[in-house]
C-alpha cells in the first residue's frame, strides 16, 4: 500500500505501533527469516531484485513508536524508509487527517532516493 506524493506527516495512533526501519537489532537467522517472509508479502518488496532484497535485509531495524509520536513531517527529509508491522498512523497535512494507515504501509519512501 503506497501513500500518494505529498501524504508524509504519520503520528501514531496505537501505544504498540511497530515498524521496520534500518539497522537490524534482532542479528540471528530466524528472525531474518521471518523479516524476509514478511516483507515478501508486500508488492514494494516482493517486486525487488533479490541481490538488493538480501542487501538490504541486514540493514533492517524494529522500532515502536508511542501514542501521538510523529514519524515524519510533511516537507521535512526522511533518513528511513518506514513499513507498518503493527498498529495504525494517521497521515496528516496540517491539523487535517488525510488517511489512516495500517499494517504493511510504506512510508517514507522518498528517503531512498537518498541512497
């Protein structure tokens, strides 16, 4: 589930929201495994080349954010690409809720144009 251009102010909705971002805390093989099997299951990830896909795998970390806790803001530049593992973020522009995103959301996508 891709946001359309512009749709980049996330403020958590849940206490236990999850996402992936980078640097892998969990560093052994099964939870690789179930990182890889998971993402598979979105079509940004599941489209990629796998030589990037296992490229980028170990640079993968699991974060939480709390109730309220922005992700990123509208305008300002993202240094990670954001995937809701669980939980829910509204996207905002302003004090208007746009959307509300949940689990598999890709957000922040244009921080790997900085890659």
């Amino acid at each position: 589930q891709m946001l359309p251009a512009g749709m980049d102010v996330f403020q958590a909705q849940h206490d236990a929201i999850h996402v992936w971002a980078y640097a892998m805390q969990e560093d052994d093989e099964a939870s690789r495994r179930e990182l890889a099997s998971w993402l598979d299951k979105i079509p940004f990830f599941a489209k990629m080349d796998a030589f990037v896909f296992e490229r980028i795998l170990p640079i993968i970390e699991k974060r939480a954010f709390k109730r309220d806790e922005k992700l990123l803001t509208e305008g300002a530049p993202s240094e990670a690409l954001h995937v809701i593992y669980a939980g829910y973020a509204d996207v905002m522009s302003g004090n208007t809720k746009l959307a509300t995103v949940g689990p598999e959301a890709i957000l922040g996508e244009r921080s790997l144009a900085n890659l």
